[in-house]
C-alpha cells in the first residue's frame, strides 16, 4: 500500500511496512532495529503504533533511538504482543505508524532526565536532542539495570534504592518516564515535571477512548493529549 | 454496484483522524446522549487472541455541546454524517433525536440500542425506536446485539416501530483476566467484544434478519477485507461498516475500497435495498419503500 501522510490528532504520521533490521537482547529486554521507511523520526517522547504479529491490536512504544535510516525500540516481553515484538528476527517485517502524540517540550533550562525500567526507552533519543544532559535511572535488578549502557553517562540505582532517591532538593526541569508509582513520587518532588505516561490504547490517534487517564477531574485521551503531560493532578 | 462503507460508531473520531473519516460513504458519530459522560474509569482496553474488548462507556460532551461544537466541524467534512443516538430511557432518545431532527447536517439516526458497557433502558427496543420515531423525520436505524437468541424477531419489532434500517451488530460482552493477578483486565470488569470473532456472528445475524425484515441493513463485525465485505452483502447487507479494523489501519476504508475496485469475486446477489444516505435525495420522511 502507498505511505501517504495522513492527518492524524492534528498531527501528521504516515503508516509503512518496515524491514526488522536488528534485534539485541540488552538483559531481559530487546532492542529492535527498524529500518526507518519515510517515516519521520518525531520529537522524543512521541509514540508508534507497532504491529504485534499474531495480535489483533498494534502495539504503542515510544522511540528510543533515531539512528541515520533507522527506527530503534526498546521493548521488554511481559504479554502476548511484547513477546510477539521481541520474536521478530532481520527478515521479517511490520506495519508501523507514526509519530504519534504530544513529545516532550524541548525548550528548557536545566534538563534532568528520570527513568525507570523499560520507561527508559525514550530518554536515549531525548537526551540527544538536549545534549546529553544528566540522568537518573533505577532498575528492579543489575540484570536489568544492564540496559543503562543506552544513557551511559546516567546514575543508576537498583532496587531496593528508588531513583527518587537520587533526585535532588531543587531537580530543575524534570522529564520523566517509568511506572506510575514512580511518576507519582516525582511529581510530587518535582511540580512542573514533564511525565511521560502509559495506558492501554487501541489506535493510538483519539479514534478508540481507550487510554484516557484523569486530568483535572476529567479524562482525556493519552494518545492525543499525551503521551507527555505536564503537572497531571 | 458500489457498496457503501462506514464506520462502526465508537471506531473513529471524524476530528482527530479527517482524512480517515473523508475516505468513508458515510461517518457515523460517536454515541451521543442527553447529558455530557465521562465514561468507564480505565483501563478501558484488553485484548484477546481473536479479537479485543473495549469499556468505554458512551463517553460524550452530550447533546448540547455536539450540535454547537462537534456537528458543525463534522459538516465541514463533506461526509454524509450519520449520529449515534444513546441513553438510559426512551425519554433520552426521545430527547436527542428530538433535537437533531433540526440539524440538516444530520443525514441518518442510529439508535444504539444495545451497548454492553451501560445499564441497560427499562424499555424495550421496540419501545425505544417508537420513542425516536415520534420525535423525527431522519431516516432511523436501530443497531441491535448479537446477544439474543432470535435477533430477527427483534428486527421485525423494530421495524415494525417505524425503524428504516438496522446496524447489525454491535459488540458482545465479554471478559478478558489479568494472567498475573486473575482479576478483570478492564476497569469496569466486563467489555464489549469485537474484531474477527464477531465475524461469523455477524453474518449469522444479518442472514438471519434479511429473511426477516423489509428495511435495509448496515453490516458490521470483524471485517478486515473487500471478502468480508462481500460475505455481508451476499447475506444481506446494503452497506458494511468498519469498526475494531480502523485501530490498527486507518487506511482500511481506502484499502478495502480499492480491494472491492479490483475484485472480480461473484458478490451473490447483491441487495435491492439503499442504505439511506447514499441517495440523500429520495430520503423518506417515514418508512423505507426501499425495498
């Protein structure tokens, strides 16, 4: 089928077959390589809808790395899509489209990034945008904490020790990605926080209702107000 | 013959997705009620191996805010609009339908009769479209479930209370569970089942109701592909619509379309029955005499 740019929640994405370039096993994660099509790259932070083969629905993940032709994901097999995803082998092929969503907001003084576990996945091609700017990482095990060589330049805690822990009294402009406990407690050391977040999500471009998440009282689509959201009460 | 192709309601959103819904014969709204719903709490989505459940429960801005805000940037669109009508009483359809009947924009009304994410009205369907009908001269279609042992006798009631047409089917509930924890996967606990299993259900139903009833007949249920669209017609179907398929593709009406363009496959014998939009100008006012 062609690849024609289509107006999705006011943004433009395009939705290509693309050939699995690579895909290497970092701990319990997989890094997939995708070639990158005429697909554009996107602002870190945004999302693509990942065809999860023997899946009925796509799969949403973030972009972790833009290298020149290529589209890198970081995905941990924890379901049956995860694991379709992390199967994929140079040879086969999915259907992917994107970008997708609200990135972070590029423009701030004093990046810290925050990460946890596989919510690392996009601080790698956002910490290329800001210039490698400091980063905070924490992991449930060293097994899983082998993934930090992505941000090697990031401080790493394991668990039992929280990456809150690490955050200083006065963090700057925090962004952040990870499990929701450990946005809520960054929220709550850091207002103003940019917090990447995560939902169940059908269609990834405001067609479904299904990621909606409270903000202000009232739900609003992840996918089309998000992913990135500043301050969510 | 050209077959016309729509959303399912709740499968697309004509404002976030233009060029998606510019593809379509007709887009069909989201379910609209009297007042503004917030819907289920999340998560509202789960999959299973063949097909996927949603909760969303009829999230909406309500009648008010949909004719003085979404309707008029539909209309921009140049797609014959259809609006799904929802609620919790025949005094709520009776109300929505009541005030769309003074919007031109509007060209059909479907009655989502059988959402399995809600309470259910105390009415029955028959009294529900009998409410709809007293209150407006747009074309009425009633979408029924597949979760009824004789679907063609609720067809017949509906059309006997005045019903134009039937939007055949609308998801079935269903529960998916956590593996780790054996609790729900959706927030609300039960969902609306759709995708390629609702397929042969949906074939079955709209069989069944073309045998049944005079009026024409909208089919939709894990179509994919011009064969599914084909499969419909041949039992019955006048237009089919796209629904659980627009979340992974949303070139699926352009593809199919081109699909069916291309297709040399025998379609049976194709229905005499117009599907109302597709010739705006002979819309009745009352009954179908499509037939």
């Amino acid at each position: 089928m062609p690849c024609d740019t289509v107006s999705l929640g006011g943004r433009e994405a395009r939705r290509e077959r693309l050939d699995v370039l690579g895909a290497e096993q970092i701990g319990p994660y997989t890094l997939l390589r995708l070639e990158r099509g005429e697909l554009e790259p996107g602002v870190p932070g945004q999302f693509f809808m990942l065809e999860a083969p023997g899946r009925p629905l796509p799969r949403p993940m973030s972009l972790c790395q833009a290298p020149p032709g290529g589209l890198t994901f970081l995905l941990e097999p924890v379901g049956p899509g995860t694991r379709s995803l992390c199967s994929l082998r140079p040879g086969d092929a999915i259907h992917v489209l994107g970008p997708l969503g609200n990135g972070f907001d590029l423009d701030v003084q004093s990046p810290l990034l925050v990460g946890g576990g596989v919510g690392i996945a996009p601080l790698p091609y956002l910490a290329e945008a800001l210039g490698d700017p400091p980063a905070l990482l924490g992991f449930r095990s060293d097994r899983h904490a082998e993934v930090a060589c992505l941000l090697p330049d990031a401080e790493v805690v394991v668990e039992p020790r929280l990456v809150t822990d690490l955050l200083p009294d006065d963090p700057g402009d925090v962004l952040a990605c990870g499990p929701e406990p450990m946005l809520e407690a960054v929220r709550r050391r850091a207002s103003g926080a940019q917090l990447a977040w995560e939902a169940p999500m059908a269609c990834g471009y405001g067609a479904c209702y299904g990621c909606v998440v409270e903000v202000g009282g009232r739900y609003r689509r992840l996918c089309i107000d998000g992913p990135v959201l500043r301050d969510v009460a | 013959m050209r077959i016309p192709l729509l959303n399912a309601s709740g499968c697309l959103d004509a404002l976030t997705a233009p060029t998606v819904a510019s593809q379509l014969d007709a887009f069909v709204t989201k379910t609209v009620t009297p007042l503004p719903r917030e819907g289920n709490p999340p998560p509202r989505i789960a999959e299973s191996d063949a097909g996927m459940l949603n909760s969303i429960g009829l999230q909406n801005p309500g009648i008010d805010a949909f004719v003085h805000d979404t309707l008029p940037r539909i209309a921009e669109l140049a797609v014959p609009i259809w609006v799904s009508v929802g609620g919790f009483a025949a005094s709520d359809y009776s109300e929505v339908c009541e005030r769309l009947d003074d919007e031109p924009s509007v060209d059909v009304v479907e009655l989502n009769l059988s959402c399995p994410n809600v309470e259910e009205a105390a009415e029955s369907v028959t009294e529900l479209v009998a409410a709809a009908r007293a209150v407006t001269t747009k074309p009425l279609y009633a979408k029924l479930s597949p979760a009824t042992w004789d679907v063609a006798e609720s067809a017949r009631a509906v059309e006997a209370a005045g019903a134009d047409g039937l939007s055949l089917v609308n998801t079935i509930r269903g529960l998916t569970l956590d593996a780790g924890t054996r609790r729900p996967s959706l927030g609300r606990g039960v969902g609306g089942y759709s995708g390629p299993a609702l397929r042969p259900i949906a074939l079955a139903c709209v069989h069944a109701c073309a045998e049944a009833v005079a009026v024409p007949i909208v089919g939709m249920g894990g179509v994919t592909s011009a064969d599914h669209v084909l499969d419909l017609v041949a039992v019955g179907a006048s237009g089919v619509a796209l629904g659980t398929i627009l979340f992974s593709d949303p070139w699926a009406p352009r593809r199919i379309r081109a699909e069916l363009d291309g297709s040399t496959t025998a379609t049976g014998v194709p229905s005499e029955r117009r599907i109302h939009d597709f010739v705006p100008e002979t819309t009745p006012r009352r009954r179908s005499s499509a037939k």
